[in-house]
C-alpha cells in the first residue's frame, strides 16, 4: 500500500554523493577511523594500582552508602507514619 519510491539513477548517486567519472561511478570505500575509547575494564581490575588507604575510603564509602539507602526506607514510613495519624 504504502511503497517507497525507488529513486533513479541520478538521484541515488546525488543522495550518496557519488558523481560518475568516465561513466562510471566513483568508488566508495569506507575509510574506518581509529576509535579514542580505551577497551572495557572489570571492576576489580579498575582500582588495582589503589593504595591502602583509597581501598579503605572506597569501602566506608560503600558501606555508608548501603546504610543511606536502607535507612531512606525507614524514615519515608516514619515521616508518612507521623503525618497520616490523627492529630487529637
């Protein structure tokens, strides 16, 4: 029902930026670019030159942080707790 029209000669060399030379079309080669990414690392391998004292940081660290995140739990349901109850 709903075809897409098949471009002309012409008109697929123009959106491809192609322009015949001798007749014939000029090549297109992909030319690939060197990527800047550097390669995956695992998560143990990312603080091996970490000394003592940044490995005990980053644990305390951790630990604080899975402590925030439980006690935001209790103290949503104490705060709803105390702003729901009635008031006499």
């Amino acid at each position: 029902m709903f075809r897409r029209k098949q471009p002309s000669p012409v008109e697929e060399n123009q959106e491809n930026g192609q322009e015949k030379q001798n007749g014939e079309p000029k090549s297109t080669t992909v030319e690939s670019t060197p990527s800047n990414d550097p390669p995956p690392v695992s998560f143990f391998r990312l603080f091996r030159f970490a000394t003592k004292s940044e490995t005990l940081s980053n644990s305390v660290g951790v630990v604080c942080a899975i402590a925030a995140g439980a006690a935001q739990v209790r103290i949503r349901s104490v705060l709803v707790y105390f702003l729901t109850r009635n008031v006499s």
